[in-house]
C-alpha cells in the first residue's frame, strides 16, 4: 500500500511490528479501530475482539480523519477481569485504571510480561489475554446478540461476562490444534515439547487487587529507541512507583 500511495506521488511509509517510527496504539485508538481495553497495552475492537496485530502507513495524502469510538468496553472490563485472571504472570492489573504519562491506563507489568514471553520457553510469545478474552467471537448469530447486549445494555455486562466463563469460552480447543504455538528447531516447526500455552482457565483464581502488585516503569526509565544495548532496571523502585500510582489514581476518582 505504501509503495502504491509512493507511486500516486505522495509520501508513505509502512509502520511494521518489526520495524516502525511510531507507536501503534495511539493511532489505532484515535482512528476508532477500538477502545482501551483492561489488558493494557491492547486496543480491543468489537468486532474481532482484542485479536489483531496492526500495521500503520503513515502517509501525507490528504485524508478524512477518523474518530474515536466508544462502545462500553470501558465499563464492560471493570465488570470483567478474565485476562488478569488468566494472565499465567499476573501482569495485568485486577484493579483501577492508574494515570501514566498523562493518560488514563490500566498499565500492565511490561517487566514481568516480557520476561515471561520471551525468556521462558513455555512463554511462547504468550498473548494469553488476548486469547481467553470475551470478545473473541467466532461472528456466529448467538454471538452478535451476546455482542449487542455489551454494547447497547450495560447492566449485562457482568452476566455476559459470567456466562462467558461458565460456557467455557478461552479453554483448549483441540479441533484448533493447528493454532497452538509451534517451535522452531534447527529450522522447522515443531509442536513445542514444553506444551506452550497450552492451559486450561484457572476459573478458580485469586482476583485479589490489593494482594497484587504492578511494577510501573514510566518513558524516562526506559532506553532510548535506538539502543539495544541492556539497560538496568531496579524493580524494587518500579513496586514502589506502581503501588503510589494506585493509590492516588483512588483518592483523584473518590473526589466529586
Ligand atoms: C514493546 C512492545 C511490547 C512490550 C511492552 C514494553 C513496554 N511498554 O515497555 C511487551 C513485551 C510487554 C508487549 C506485550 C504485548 N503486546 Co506489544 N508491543 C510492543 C511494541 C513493539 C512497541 C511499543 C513500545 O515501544 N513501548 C515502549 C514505550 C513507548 O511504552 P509506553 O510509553 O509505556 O507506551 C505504551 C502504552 O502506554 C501505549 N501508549 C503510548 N502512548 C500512548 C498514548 C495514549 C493516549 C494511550 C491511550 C496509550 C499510549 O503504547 C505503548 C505500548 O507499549 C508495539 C508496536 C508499536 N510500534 O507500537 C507492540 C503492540 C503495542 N503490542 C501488541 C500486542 C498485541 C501485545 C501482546 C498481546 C502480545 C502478543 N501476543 O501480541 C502483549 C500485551 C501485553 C499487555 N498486557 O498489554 C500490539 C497491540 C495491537 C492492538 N490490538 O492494540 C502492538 C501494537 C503490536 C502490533 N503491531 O500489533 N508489547
Ligand atoms: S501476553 Fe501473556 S504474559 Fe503478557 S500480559 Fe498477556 S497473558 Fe500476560
Ligand atoms: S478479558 Fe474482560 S477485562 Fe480483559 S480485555 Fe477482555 S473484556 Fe476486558
């Protein structure tokens, strides 16, 4: 596409996953691809849920310029917390939205997340959250009602929620099994010995938001974009950061 819109004799660029300027997620929020969603880091669109990847092109054609939407996602992950629940690292939060860098998150534990994708074989890249999520759907006419009523009854939200868990939506699926993570050895794909990923929901588990805690590593704790070189963290301090950052967000939305 951006070599195309090059060819119409406009500026563009591809901004891939692997290799980009720009942070996504700012701009596919404010193109109303979706809205902020409880597991951080993750626009969530209603339609395909929070499982997409995004390419951005960046680009001087003159374009008509989108809105953010707003479909309840908001009020619907505060009735729900299937992704902290589910995270195998706990690395989102169970609890309020905090204040980050001037906007309003629930700000993951992106020490703890990267570790567990990247450094731990049965990590595999992980994307847990995105998997048992509620609004994966599969665009089955039972499930656009189930999509409706999120979007246009709030007091549903939590029994929708609730029914997701007890239909046992986000567990193994065997007929998917192609889906499953693969590793590779010595060049091939191989069905990974570790069992990557392959959990059942832990129905059972503490949604505890005060027995968790969420290191906060804010802009100025981290590398600069070009450097690759390691970067020592202190996360006693980030503990410390994302327990304050907690309990002021409290106090600010007690006031009237
Ligand atoms: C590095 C990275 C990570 C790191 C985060 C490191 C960090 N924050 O320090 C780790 C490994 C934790 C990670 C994990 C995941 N990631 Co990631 N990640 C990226 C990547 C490649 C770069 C982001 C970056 O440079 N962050 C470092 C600094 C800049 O972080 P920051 O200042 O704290 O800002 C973060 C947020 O606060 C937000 N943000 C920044 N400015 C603003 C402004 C406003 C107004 C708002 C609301 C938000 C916001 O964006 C930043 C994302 O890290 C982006 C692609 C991209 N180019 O944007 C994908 C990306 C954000 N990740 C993505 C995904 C899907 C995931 C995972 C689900 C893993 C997976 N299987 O794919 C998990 C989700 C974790 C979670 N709970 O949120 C997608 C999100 C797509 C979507 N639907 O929204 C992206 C866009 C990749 C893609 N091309 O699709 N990721
Ligand atoms: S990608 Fe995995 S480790 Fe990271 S937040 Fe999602 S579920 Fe947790
Ligand atoms: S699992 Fe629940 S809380 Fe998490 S993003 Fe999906 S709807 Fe929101």
């Amino acid at each position: 596409m951006a070599a195309h819109l090059r060819g119409l004799g406009h500026d563009a660029r591809s901004q891939t996953n692997a290799d980009s300027e720009v942070l996504h997620i700012p701009l596919i929020l404010w193109a109303g691809l979706g809205e902020m969603s409880r597991i951080g880091e993750l626009v969530l669109n209603p339609f395909v849920g929070p499982r997409f990847k995004s390419v951005v092109l960046t680009t001087d054609m003159p374009l008509e310029i989108d809105k953010p939407v707003d479909f309840g996602l908001l009020d619907f992950c505060e009735k729900c917390v299937k992704c902290a629940r589910e995270c195998p690292c706990s690395a989102i939060p169970m609890g309020n939205r905090i204040t980050y860098n001037g906007y309003e998150i629930w700000k993951p534990d992106v020490e703890r997340c990267t570790r567990y994708r990247v450094t731990n074989p049965k990590g595999s890249a992980c994307g847990r959250c995105m998997k048992t999520c509620p609004y994966n759907t599969e665009g089955l006419l039972t499930e656009r009602a189930f999509l409706w009523a999120a979007i246009n009854l709030p007091a549903s939200r939590g029994l929708i929620a609730a029914w997701d868990d007890k239909l046992g939506n986000g567990s193994i699926n065997p007929v998917k099994k192609w889906w499953f993570d693969l590793e590779q050895v010595d060049g091939k794909s191989v069905a990974p010995k570790a069992g990557a990923n392959a959990r059942q929901l832990n129905l059972s588990a503490s949604i505890d938001p005060t027995g968790q805690k969420i290191a906060l590593y804010p802009p100025e704790e981290h590398p600069p974009g070009e450097s690759k070189d390691p970067r020592p963290i202190n996360r006693k301090e980030a503990l410390e950061r994302g327990a304050k950052a907690s309990a002021e967000h409290l106090t600010t939305r007690k006031a009237p």
